[in-house]
C-alpha cells in the first residue's frame, strides 16, 4: 500500500501495518503510530508524535525528519536502515538489532543506542549525546563527529574509523575497541577498558587510560592536557611526540619521543615492571 501525503494523529493511527511506503506523511501528536509494523519505506516524512516505530521488522527511512516531539522513536525493532535524515528528538534506538545509518544528524542524541546489536553508523554527526551507545554489542564507524559524554560504557566489539569523539569518560568498561585515525578529546578516557588498541589517534584530557588491560596504543600522539597518564594500566603504547607525564603504570612497554614527568610513587602497584623508554 502506498500513502502520500496524508496525515495522522492520536494513538496507533497506522497499527500492525505490512507493506507499506510513505511519502510525504506527517504523523502529528500522539503515540505509537506505525507500531507492531514491517516491511515499512518513509520518504520525505515528518514524525511528531512519541513512539512511531516500536516492535518493527524491515523498515528504511530516507530524508525524513524525526521532531523533538517524536522521543524514544525506535526500539525493539530490527533491519533498519536511515539516510539523509535529521533527527531532533532524544532517546532513539533501543533494544534494537542490525542498525544502518548513513548522513544521518543527531543534535540531541543523549541516551541514545543503548543495548544495541549489529550497528553501522557513516557520515553520522551527534550532539548533546551524553551516554550514547551504552551496552552494544558489534558496532562499525566510519566518520562519526561526536559530542557528549560517558560515550560506548560497557558496550563491546567496536571499530571506529576517520572520527572526532570530544567526550568525556569514553569507553569505560569496554571491551575489544579498535579506533584508527581518529580525535578522542576528553578526561578520563578508557579507564577499566579491555582490550582497547588506539592506531594513528590524538588524544586530549588528563588522567587518560587509567586501569586499562591490554592497552595497545600505536602511532599516537598526546595533547598537552593529557597527563598522569596510564595510571596501572597493563600497555603497550608507541607515541610520537611528547607525553605530559606517566603515572604509576602496571606493566608493559611505554615509548615516546619525550616524557615531561614519570611518577612511580609509594602507591604503585606490582609487577610493576613497566619499560618506560625515551628516543635518542
């Protein structure tokens, strides 16, 4: 079935509905509208109302425009893919499995992507996005501009690529994160991470991957602003550049062209047999 150009509001107005392409459909104030739903196109569509998409199978979005209005618009569906789109409203896509999106704009993207399965975000910009992506599960980046804080915790198997994260508290708790050529401004970054290698990336912020296993840092380079770094964290980092200074670190190899300040005090921890090198 075919809808252009119409209008819907209220409650579940387009309930368990199959098949379905929409054009230039606006879906006003209420609740629920395409709910229980799949195989679903919307093109060039406006979402007002709470809870369009909950319970769908197969479904695109492409150019459509998701209002404030429109909060905790996708969850517990799967197939998706979205293009081109702007989405205003907080709180999408929960519960959810094998996500694609593609120059798709998210500027109030807090608690966003929680306790998702299978995601591909490109060309993807997202503001205001404190505790975004929480809990997921197999995540692809390509070009992601990030900003909120307390980003990717407890979520696991991720790639990032060509990205710009400034976000606070990133990547705790994680495990198995690979980021390659990316910006990661932010304090505290990766603290109590498993597993997280960092390829040809800047990182800014004091008190940087702290508590850190298997920390694998390749290429890298460090901003004036990251010090204390490495704090018994288990790592193997090659820096090109200067470091602010290295604190108490577990264990390992540590390489740099400079280091201001190594801190092993009364308090660090055993083996406590990190190799701290300098360039000549």
């Amino acid at each position: 079935m075919i809808l252009s150009q119409n209008e819907y509001g209220g409650e579940r107005p387009l309930f368990a509905s199959h098949n379905l392409q929409l054009y230039h459909v606006t879906i006003h104030a209420g609740e629920s509208a395409l709910k229980e739903c799949s195989d679903i196109t919307a093109e060039h569509c406006r979402f007002e109302g709470k809870y369009p998409f909950w319970h769908n199978d197969r479904f695109t979005i492409r150019n459509c425009h998701f209002t404030e209005g429109a909060r905790a618009a996708l969850w517990y569906s799967r197939d998706l893919e979205m293009t081109d789109t702007l989405v205003e409203a907080p709180k999408m896509f929960r519960d959810m499995e094998r996500l694609n999106l593609t120059n798709v704009q998210l500027p109030n993207a807090q608690e966003t992507l929680w306790h998702c399965k299978e995601i591909k975000l490109k060309d993807v910009t997202a503001g205001h996005a404190d505790y975004i992506m929480m809990h997921c599960d197999g995540i692809e980046i390509d070009h992601l501009t990030l900003q909120g804080n307390y980003s990717f915790q407890y979520s696991r198997n991720i790639v990032i690529r060509n990205s710009t994260l400034d976000t606070k508290d990133a990547f705790w708790n994680t495990k198995n994160v690979t980021v390659y050529d990316s910006t990661i401004n932010g304090e505290y970054l990766g603290w109590h991470s498993t597993n997280l290698r960092l390829v040809n990336c800047h990182i800014r912020g004091t008190q940087p991957l702290c508590y850190a296993h298997n920390l694998i840092m390749e290429n890298c380079t460090m901003g004036d602003d990251a010090d204390l770094a490495f704090e018994y964290s288990e790592v193997h980092a090659d820096i090109r550049g200067h470091i602010v200074s290295v604190k108490n670190p577990l264990t390992g190899r540590i390489h740099a062209d400079s280091i201001g300040e190594v801190i092993l005090d009364e308090n660090i921890r055993q083996p406590a047999n990190c190799i701290i090198e300098i360039s000549t």
